[in-house]
C-alpha cells in the first residue's frame, strides 16, 4: 500500500513539472519540420542530465534543431564551430599576462555555457575532442592550476557527418562513451520535405520564444532521478548490457563472433537514466520495460565495437544491438 502510495505521488509530480516539454516542442515546430524523435531524444538528454550526439548527413537540420531548442531555454548557449586547426585553449579557456598587473589573469572559454553545441566534432584532432572530457564528466575545467566548475546545468549536443572522411578525426573511444545518446538523424518524409521548401519560400523562420529558465531544468532533473523503477526491470537493463559482453550466456552464439568489446557499465547506467527520462516525457512516475526499449539502440550503438569479421559482413552494431533486444527475455 505505501508502495502504491508513493507511486501516485510520483506520478503527479511528473505529471506537474513534465508540462514545459509540450510548451519548448510547440515552440520548436515553429521552426522545425518533422524531427519529432531528434527533438525528444534531445529532451530526454536534458532532463536525464546526458550529453547527446546528433549522426547525420547534411542538411537534416541538425545544428538548427540545436539551436532552435536552446533559444526556448532562458539559457546560456554557445556554439563550437569544430576546425582542424582548432586548440583545446579555444574551447576550456587559458591564462593571460597581464602587463600592468604583472599577474597572470584566467580567460574562461565557450565551454562556460549551459547548452554548447559542438557543431562537426569530428573535424578537430583528438586533442581537442579530449578537452571536452573533463567538462562532459565532472562538469568542471581545469586552467592552469585552477579547476573551475561549469554552470548548472550543463548540456554538450553535438553534431557529426558520418559520410565525408575528408578532414575529420574518428572520435576517440573514451569520448563517444561520455555521450549519453547517439541518434542516428534521418531524411524528411515527403510531407515533411515539401512543407520545408514551402517555408524557406515564405521567408526567415519565425522567432522562437524562451519558454523556461535553467532552474526549471534542474527541477526536472531531480523529479526524473525518483521515477520508480521495479527491480525486475533494473535487472532487464543488466541483463542487456550483460549480453553485449557474453553473448554466448545469453543464447546468442550467433553474434558472439561479432562483438569486439561490449557496454561499459556506463551503459546500465545512462540506459536507466534515459529510460526514466522517456517515462518522464510519457508523464509517467514509473519506468516500464518498453521505455527501455525505446531508448535502447541510442544508448548502446555507439558503445558496442565490431569485430573485422563484423565489418566484413556488414554486421553493424545496430543490428548486433536489435538482436539482443529480440533475445533477452522481458519481464
């Protein structure tokens, strides 16, 4: 009974501080066409407190749906136009001589900011995308001798073109593990595609709105970290990531051979807090196993590495990941 109790409770807590999502997606279609699943998986990020990586090829709107998302947010927003001539002091921030002083002055970077966009990340050397580790961790950055915390909250979107080799940089394991979600962004419907031409016809986009503040967030943040969630389904998530790394125990020999390494127990950990999230957009104070599901490819593609005989046969992470989907019993 008091389990019951304090569920109902959840329930209609979720139920009162879910309400802004439906207020930033209404502004959003303002500007942008479709993208309803980039929109949540992007949503899900900020409530969950994660990081997201957008994978598409270009012009699928991805850095205006960034963009368009952080002016509903009364936030801060800096976008990082990712170069190969691009140093980590570019990004963090460095320390000055100042001449009249005769004192050494910390200059802090674009990445004291709550929303960045790290618009191509792959187009910077390793060294670059390696500064970003420490702020997308323990959200803090170190100049100097001198570490500095990150404003609250702190949200990295970025964007990357998975078709063009010219002049990019593979991101470093270490890197893509620290990246809650990767979404895969695909083409426009028809509709969709017509109603897009339409509107760059009619003139610039409306202006989007700021719809809430950066503390509305964190609220949101902590009401997502007490969704309920059944033992029964924490041992489902367990179950999945278990399966990545020891295939054969769970019934799958048929994919053994295709899996390198398997999910970091980051994994069991950011597919719970998705999954709480997801249940957090759905208005719900408890987590079933289908909002596992729903998130569970974003989470678990880009943490699943091939084998050679994999890539040989086109096996691809997605298709190992859906198939320990279909194997692992639900509860």
């Amino acid at each position: 009974m008091q389990a019951e109790t304090d569920i109902r409770a959840i329930n209609e807590l979720v139920q009162a501080e879910s309400a802004f999502t439906d207020e930033i997606l209404a502004e959003a279609s303002k500007v942008i066409v479709g993208q309803r699943y980039m929109l949540e998986r992007l949503l899900i990020g900020l409530v969950s407190g994660g990081h997201v990586l957008l994978e598409g090829v270009p012009g699928l709107a991805k850095t205006l749906t960034v963009k368009t998302l952080a002016q509903a947010l009364d936030a801060r927003f800096q976008r990082i136009q990712f170069t190969p001539d691009l140093l980590p002091a570019d990004l963090v921030g460095t320390t000055i001589y100042n001449q009249v002083t005769a004192a050494f002055t910390v200059r802090q970077g674009p990445v004291f900011a709550n929303i960045i966009l790290a618009d191509e990340i792959n187009r910077a050397p390793a060294k670059v995308q390696s500064a970003l580790l420490e702020a997308m961790q323990e959200r803090q950055v170190t100049i100097g001798e001198t570490t500095f915390p990150l404003p609250r909250p702190f949200f990295v979107m970025a964007t990357q073109n998975p078709v063009e080799q010219e002049g990019t940089y593979p991101l470093p394991e270490a890197q893509v593990d620290r990246f809650m979600l990767m979404v895969k962004v695909g083409y426009p419907t028809r509709e969709e595609e017509r109603q897009i031409m339409e509107r760059v016809a009619e003139g610039p986009p409306p202006s989007v709105r700021a719809v809430i503040r950066p503390d509305r967030i964190e609220r949101a943040q902590k009401v997502v970290t007490s969704i309920y969630v059944d033992p029964k389904v924490k041992d489902y998530v367990v179950n999945l990531v278990f399966a990545t790394r020891e295939p054969e125990k769970a019934g799958l020999r048929d994919i053994a051979e295709y899996i390198e390494f398997g999910a970091s127990p980051r994994a069991s950990i950011y597919l719970l807090q998705a999954a709480k999230a997801h249940a957090f957009l759905r208005r719900r104070g408890f987590v079933t196993p289908e909002d596992v599901k729903a998130v569970g490819l974003d989470v678990l593609r880009h943490r699943v590495i091939a084998t050679y005989e994999a890539e040989a046969e086109a096996v691809t992470p997605e298709r190992i990941v859906q198939r320990i989907f279909d194997r692992v019993e639900v509860p």
